[in-house]
C-alpha cells in the first residue's frame, strides 16, 4: 500500500531560522524601521490584544517593570496591537496615571508601541489567529537576535497572560547556548548544568564516555552535561 505524504498548507507565517520580516510603522515612540533599526540587539516584538483591557495591561506593566534587566542582556521591546496611536497614547497614559497591579505603581512604558490598524504587520508576522479573534492579535512573542533572525516563537491566547520568568529565561538561554556552544536542557535555569553537544566522532565519544574530557559527564553516549556557573553565565552575557 502507498503511503500518503500530507503536505501542510503554506502559511506564510515566519518560521524560526527565518530573517524577521521587515517594516516600517508608526509607534508610541516614534517611527521605526524593523529590524534595521534594531541590528546588534537583540530583540522581543510581541503582540496583544488591544488596548484598554485588563490581561494586556498587567503584561505590559510587567514588561516595562523588566525593561532594565532585558537591556542588561542586550534586549529591546517592541509591542504591537491593531490600535491606533492614540488609542496607544490614552491607554499608556492611564496606565502610568491611574493603573496598579501587584506592586507596580506610577508605571511609564518607554518602549515602543506599534499602531497597526491595517493588520499588515499583524499578518505579515502571524498574529492574527482567526479561530481566536479575526480582529484581534493573539498574545504572540517572537525572539529576534541581533541578526534579524527569527530564535523563538510563542503563543498564548487572549484568556492567557504571558510568563515572564519564561521569556526572561528563553533570552537568557538562547544567549548561553550561543556564547557556550552548548543546549539546555528541559526547566534549565542558569547554574543547571547544560548539555555538550554529541562529538563528530566515535573515537570522541568513546573518549568523553571514559572520562577523558575534562568538565564534561555522560549519563550515555549521547547525554553528555558540564557546569558552568549562573556567575560565568552573567559574565558572559550580560552588562550592568
Ligand atoms: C485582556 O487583555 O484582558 C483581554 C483582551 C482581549 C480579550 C480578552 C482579554
């Protein structure tokens, strides 16, 4: 019997590997060229519902309160709703003015806001997901690296707030497997030990599995771990 390939449809929608589509947009903090503008650093643009709604407020009051330690780890926001600029301006300003939540308080968003009432940067990135809402963007986060290259993509629905020790953690990982040449393993948090990649040889892994090379323990031939401190990591990645 043959088997049947299914092909799955042509979304069009950015894949990870691929270069950020560009833009040019209108934001809260002026116009932008994306991701020009923002070569050399590494970049969250994340999508919301809309303005003047609870979930999104307490995400971006979340944000903005971690906006000084993502610029520690090289990383600018960008935020984005199918809103307009005034509607942006309002809401940040009643924010800052009149919104608390947990114990922020007095909260100014200084990153930029897009406006993007035509849905064209919207779509272009994917974040219209009409079994959701067809005139509404989903919660979408796409981790962009100083390249422009799309490095991670998460969804959350419109009931969902995002976690943000999750996307602290996502830039923080993607940095160390990059500067260390390692991956992390599953709830990896700074200071776990991380995974060496396989060696391109059998005589190599032969090697690392008698204890051969120096820092590094094999549980098998194929899971191969070694330490590096949560201090080396800082170190390495992050600036004060
Ligand atoms: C909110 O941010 O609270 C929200 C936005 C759109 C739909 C549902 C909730």
């Amino acid at each position: 019997m043959s088997e049947t390939i299914v092909t799955p449809p042509v979304t069009g929608m950015p894949r990870l590997g691929d270069r950020a589509p560009g833009f040019t947009a209108k934001t809260t903090q002026g116009d932008i060229s994306f991701p020009a503008d923002y070569e050399g650093s590494w970049v969250i643009l994340f999508s919301h519902p809309a303005d003047f709604t609870p979930v999104c407020t307490s995400e971006f009051m979340t944000f903005a309160s971690m906006q000084d330690e993502f610029a520690t780890l090289n990383t600018k926001l960008v935020g984005l709703s199918v809103d307009g600029l005034y509607s942006h301006i309002a809401w940040l300003r009643t924010i800052r003015e009149k919104i608390t939540f947990r114990d922020m308080t007095d909260v100014e968003v200084t990153f930029p806001l897009i406006e993007d009432i035509t849905m064209e940067i919207a779509r272009k990135y994917g974040m219209i997901m009409p079994g959701e809402d067809s005139t509404k963007a989903v919660r979408a986060v796409f981790v962009i690296d100083p390249h422009g290259i799309i490095r991670t993509i998460i969804y959350y629905p419109l009931s969902l707030g995002r976690n943000f020790d999750e996307l602290r953690r996502v830039v923080i990982a993607l940095q160390t497997a990059e500067a260390f040449h390692v991956a992390t393993p599953a709830d990896w948090r700074p200071g776990d030990p991380v995974i060496v990649p396989q060696p391109g040889s059998c005589g190599a892994a032969k090697e690392r599995m008698e204890g051969q090379e120096a820092g590094v323990t094999c549980v098998d031939w194929f899971f191969c771990t070694k330490e590096i401190s949560a201090d080396e990591i800082d170190a390495e990645i992050r600036s004060t």
